[in-house]
C-alpha cells in the first residue's frame, strides 16, 4: 500500500458525460501529479499540483481539468467524454517535485467510456 | 528528447535466471531514473531508483546499472522468480522546467517460468 488514495475504484460512463476522480496524497506530501494509461499510449503525464497551484502540464486534453485543495488532495475531472478516453488514470504524490523525493502512486481508476 | 525508449517489449526467464530491461533516454537534463513494477490491476509500485552522478545501485536481487555517457540504463534482476512476473516500466524525471513529472518508457512484460 503505498498510501496514496484514489476513488473510485471503476467507473463506467456514456459519452458526452462529465466524470470526477478523486486522489489523496500520502500523508505530508504536497505535489501531486495525474498520468493517464492506455494500451497504445503506455503512461502518460497529464498534470501537476504543487501546494495548490498547477506546476506542469503534459499531453492533457482541453477536456480535461484538475485542482487540489487546500486539504492537498485532488480531483482530476473529465469532460464530454469520448471513447477514446477509456483508459486507467493514476495519481501519485510525492513531498516536492525535486530532490530526492519519490512519486508513489495509486490504485487507479478504471475509466470505461461506452 | 523528452522520450525514454525502453526494450525488450516482453521477456521470458526461467526461474533462477537474470532479467535484464534496457532504457534510453536523450535529455541529458533528466536527474532521477525510477524503475516501477506494475501487477495486473494496480498502480505503478517503485522498485529502485538511481541519479545519474552514481553508475550502479543494488537493492537485494534489484540492481541499476547507469551509463551517463551513453545515455543508458538498465534493470537487472537476479534469481528471478515467478513472482516477479510483471510488467516493468523505467522512467526518468526532471527537464525543462524542474517540474518533477516522470516520462516513462514502454514497459516490458516479464514472465518467469517456473
């Protein structure tokens, strides 16, 4: 367990429809960052918060939107889904983007978009 | 540059055998190589890690050899064992920016026969 939490666990939806993920960093980390799996695209960075602010964007789409909160943890939220969206998308957190410091992730999401 | 290009795509060993997984990368900025092991189902679980001012990193049957100047590196897992069966992803973090986001290779699936 590597204690960072995300929910839910699966999620199947329609698309066009708008769906939110939700990540808890471990406990005293304060960066965040969300990464999408696919069969064809392997792990892909999306987005990274840092104490609040976003500090770097990856391949994300205009669809896509996240925030973290002052509690630190984050919500990764995915609009007018397509099926080319259906993927796994992970969290992971980490004590600062730098230095000696790991990215640990979650359990992840499974997104089905039919 | 930001690409990480990571071979064999799949590898077979018997038990008791040596696993070895071989990335590259061009970005000469990167600053950290973690190597993640994924089961089916779950997140991405750090294994080991290096920086590139250190050629070689052992971690009990987990080793990291490092070469700076051919921009290589690769996973060697000694004694393998059934449950080591995984898929295996290098990364590395770091370039423009200081933002911590890891850019990962292709994953390798390994399977260890018994």
């Amino acid at each position: 367990d590597s204690g960072v939490t995300q929910t839910p666990k699966h999620l199947i939806t329609a698309t066009g429809q708008r769906v939110t993920l939700r990540c808890s960093p471990r406990s005293g980390d304060l960066s965040v960052y969300w990464y999408q799996q696919s069969l064809d695209q392997g792990l892909q960075f999306l987005i990274q918060y840092y104490n609040g602010e976003e500090r770097a964007k990856g391949n994300i789409l205009e669809r896509f939107s996240a925030q973290q909160f002052p509690d630190l943890h984050s919500e990764l939220n995915l609009s007018s889904l397509e099926l080319g969206d259906s993927a796994l998308y992970f969290c992971a957190s980490s004590v600062a983007p730098t230095g000696n410091y790991e990215q640990y992730f979650g359990p992840g999401t499974r997104l089905t978009v039919t | 540059q930001q690409q990480v290009k990571q071979s064999p795509q799949s590898l077979i060993v018997q038990k008791g055998g040596i696993s070895i997984i071989n990335c590259a990368y061009e970005n000469t900025a990167f600053d950290y190589f973690p190597w993640y092991q994924q089961f089916p189902g779950k997140g991405p679980a750090l294994l080991i890690a290096i920086r590139p001012d250190v050629s070689e990193k052992k971690e009990g049957r987990f080793t990291i050899s490092f070469n700076k100047s051919a921009k290589q590196f690769s996973l060697h897992i000694m004694d393998s064992q059934p449950g080591d069966s995984a898929t295996y992803f290098c990364a590395a973090r770091g370039g423009s920016g200081n933002t911590g986001k890891l850019i990962f290779g292709q994953g390798t699936t390994l399977q260890v026969k018994p």
